[in-house]
C-alpha cells in the first residue's frame, strides 16, 4: 500500500507542478471570471466607447416627425438624399432612412449603411413598421386604443399536468445546468484520458516501467496512476468551481448579468450532485481503459492513435447528450442511456430534463459500475502484459500478446 501512494503522490505532484497545468488552470480561471462578469465588462466599455448612434432621416411629414421621435438617435436631414449618402459613408451618421409613399399610400422605407451589421436597422425597421400601422388604422379608422389591444401580444401560459414535473423556468435552469457539466465532463475524460496514456506510454519509452515493475506490481501501478491524476482533476475542477462561485458572488446583484439569464444564481443541487457522481464513475471507466490502451504502445506519437477508438466513444455520446436535451424520451436517447460507455453523459442528461423513474438511475448506475469493475480486471491484466511489451503490432494483436504475457507472471 504504500508503493500504492508514493506513485500517487509523484504522479500528482508532477502533474500540478508542469507549466501546462499552471497556465491551463490559470487561462481557464481567467476565462469564468470574465463570463461570470461579462454584462459589467460589456456595459463598462459600452460607456466608454463611442456616443449615440445616429440615423438621418428623409421624409414628408407627419412620418418624418413620428420616425424622429420613436428612433434613438433619429435626426431629420434637410438635404437631398445623395448628399446624405455621403454622410453616411464620411462616418456623420451610423444610417440613412429614405422613406416615400407606396403604391398603397403606406410609407416604405429604404435603410442606407456603409456596411451591413448584425442588427441591419432592427430598430428603424420597427419604428417604420409602427408608423404604417398607425397610418394604416387611421385610414380603417381604427382607434389607436383598438390598434394597442389588437398589437398587444396573446396572454399565454403552459403548465404541465404530471405531478412533480419541472415547470418552465426550472426546466430552463436545469438544461444550462446539465449543458455546462457536459462540457466538463467531455473536456475532463479527453484530458485526463490521454494524460494517462500518455503518462504510461512515456514511462514504457525511457524505459522507467522496467525498473518499477520489480518493485511495483503493474496493476497497483495502474490504478496508482488513475487515482493520482483523478486528483489532479479534482484539484483543477475544484480551483475552477471556486473560481465560478467567486465570479457568481461577483454578478449575482448586477442586473442582467450571464449569472441571472442562465438562470444561475439559485442552482439545482439535485442535478449537480448527479453531475458530480456521473462524472466520478465515467472518470474511472474511462480512465481504466485510457491506461490499459496507453500500455499497449511504447511510443509517445502511437498513444494518440491508439486512443483514438475511446475518444470516439466519448464524441459520440457527447453528441447522444446534447440531443438528449430536448429528446430526453426518445428510443434511441433511452437505449443509449443503459449503454455504460454513453450512461454517465446520457442518462445525466436524461434525469436533469427529463423525468426518470428511479429503477431506471439504479439500473444504469449498475450497469455502469459493473462495468468499471469488469474493465478494471480486464484492464489489469493486459497492463500486466502491456507494460512489458515494445512491438508495434496492430491492437488485437498487442492485446493478445499481453493477455499471454500476463499469464506467464
């Protein structure tokens, strides 16, 4: 037991203390801080940035007046409308509205910007579209309290009938939830899945696992490994939640903020417990066989191609989980959630929106669990022969050599 933790320990203390780590863990710190903060950056630079946009406008009354007044920035031009082009382009005004009657008697409009922006005059199209409608009206002479009530949007209201069903707002709440730990469960099993092959491989490469294998059996090696990255994990996920309540402590009374749009501020414990013990147990599924493949190589570069099967597995229900999102019941989404490579992300994702009887959690989480184990003894004893092995034959190949070199021990 004690080889168990000194190989933990070295394998811990190198990982935290490489420069990658310390500039990942920091580039990401930074990153929350800021989209925790992102609507007080915004309006900081908003207010120190360029004035009220402007927007000229050529038109006959009573529309020109009507149109100066519901536009932000709207001016009336005296001019002719080429000259007001060139103002435009000469960087006076941000736009130019030409409006003139159609063949109907209605106003039509023609927006004129020196280049196309993501919003392409939204605003000076609404407020030209409210003036047609109050010109429309009074030519039907329609009252303009008659024209607000029919224009007022339909009072409207879901509610679901099945008891203990997540309303609305919760569901809402729960999806941004569940959308967030998806990425960080998909971005932790990639990381650490390819650290650990990674980790054995370089060991096999300069020859280290020699010398440790006549002191240290080769499973408590492996699972040695595993568990000192997993706290690698827990020690930069654990700096990244402290850094997000920092930045939610930061946001929550600004108006507004990314914090209160998602929903945030008040999270559903429930749905992150699940998210913490999901990513426990597919962790160490993944894990396991991140480190049985990684022995099967001796080359740095063939660890990355011989990974490549496990991080197909991981895109794949990756994908199975974002479309689980709004097709928590559907047959395909329900059948993969009991498939112990896709559970962790699937049937997560299937019990934050969805509604999931508990037979069901208990089932896949056997399921899965039965699995880690299975892998874990499959696991060991191809390591046990893997770690021995330098040929670069195909993957069946190595792997039935190490289950015959295994043997042999």
């Amino acid at each position: 037991m004690n080889k168990f933790f000194v190989i933990l320990s070295h394998t811990y203390t190198n990982r935290i203390k490489s420069r990658a780590f310390i500039i990942t863990t920091l580039l990401t710190i930074a990153a929350i801080l800021v989209m925790a903060n992102i609507q007080t950056i915004m309006d900081t630079f908003q207010e120190e940035g360029s004035g009220e946009s402007t927007t000229a406008i050529i038109a006959e009354e009573p529309v020109a007046s009507a149109l100066s007044s519901s536009i932000t920035g709207g001016e009336l031009y005296e001019g002719g409308e080429e000259e007001a082009k060139k103002a435009v382009l000469e960087g006076e005004y941000d736009g130019l509205l030409v409006v003139e009657e159609g063949e109907n008697g209605l106003p039509e409009g023609h927006y004129y910007m020196d280049q196309f922006t993501s919003s392409s005059g939204a605003e000076v199209r609404q407020a030209l579209q409210q003036v047609k409608a109050t010109i429309a009206a009074e030519e039907q002479e329609i009252s303009g309290e008659a024209l607000s009530v029919i224009s007022s949007p339909v009072s409207f209201e879901t509610t679901a009938l099945e008891e203990g069903a997540k309303s609305e707002e919760e569901l809402n709440q729960a999806r941004v939830i569940v959308y967030i730990m998806l990425f960080v469960m998909y971005l932790a099993v990639v990381m650490y899945g390819n650290i650990i092959a990674t980790e054995v491989t370089t060991e096999k490469s300069s020859r280290v696992m020699e010398i440790l294998i006549s002191s240290v059996s080769p499973v408590t090696q492996m699972f040695a490994k595993i568990t000192g990255v997993a706290l690698v994990g827990v020690t930069q996920i654990g700096l990244f939640i402290l850094a997000g309540f920092l930045g939610i402590t930061f946001a929550d009374d600004t108006e507004g903020s990314l914090i209160q749009m998602a929903g945030l501020s008040n999270p559903d414990w429930g749905v992150i417990s699940y998210a913490v013990l999901f990513f426990l147990l597919g962790y160490f599924l993944y894990a396991t066989l991140a480190a049985m493949l990684g022995s099967l190589v001796s080359r740095v570069e063939d660890a990355q191609q011989i990974v490549t099967p496990m991080m197909m597995l991981v895109i794949a229900a990756f994908f199975l989980a974002i479309s689980a999102l709004s097709t928590p019941e559907a047959t395909y989404i329900i059948i993969a959630s009991y498939i112990p490579f896709f559970t962790p992300f699937v049937m997560f994702t299937r019990m934050g929106v969805g509604d999931v009887a508990l037979w069901e959690t208990l089932v896949s989480l056997g399921l899965l669990v039965g699995t880690i184990f299975l892998l874990g003894i499959i696991g060991a004893r191809i390591y046990r022969g893997g770690v021995l092995m330098y040929s670069s034959a195909s993957l069946l190949k190595n792997v039935k050599e190490a289950m015959q070199l295994s043997k042999k021990e």
